[in-house]
C-alpha cells in the first residue's frame, strides 16, 4: 500500500524529516516531491510504501493528528491518477486569438 504524507514545510530537511518520524522505518523506494500551495509557498509531501495494507492503515493511523513545525500533516493512502485519454474540456486549455 502506498500512503501519501504531505503539508510538510518546504524548508525542511531530510535530517528533520527523519527525526519527525522517529522510529518509523521507510522502506528505500519512497518518493519525496516538493510543491507549491496556492498562495506559492513550498512544501513537501513523500510517498511511502509499505509491504502490505495493515501496515499501511497502521502508519496512517501513527501519523494522523500530528503537526510538524507548526503545520498538521495530512495523511492518507496514495490513489495514483490514471493518464485521461479523452477530456472533453481540452479545447478550454488552450488561448485562442
């Protein structure tokens, strides 16, 4: 299961990440991302797998209420979005002259 772990400043660091999460262990292959909210400030979000959804639900259930240098993380699982082949609003996208 992969669960999605976001709201957390853009300035922090690895080694405060690391330290915010304690005695959760990461498996190697999770996915750090930063981004911009919409007032344009950074932040980061990581996507964490877990070998099966117990543990997933269980690290949810770990991390759900918790804040992080003044900031509630929100925690839930990760749904991949699928690629969209037919939008039927595309021609909105694009400025016409």
């Amino acid at each position: 299961m992969d669960v999605f772990v976001g709201n957390l400043p853009g300035s922090a660091t690895l080694v405060e990440l690391q330290g915010f999460l304690g005695d959760i262990d990461l498996r190697a292959d999770f996915t750090c991302n930063k981004g911009h909210d919409r007032h344009g400030r950074p932040y980061h979000y990581f996507v964490a797998r877990t070998g099966n959804r117990e543990q997933g639900l269980a690290l949810i259930r770990k991390l759900s209420g918790r804040v992080f240098e003044g900031r509630p993380v929100v925690v839930r699982e990760y749904i991949r979005r699928t690629a969209v082949a037919d939008w039927r609003a595309a021609e909105r996208r694009v400025n016409s002259a």
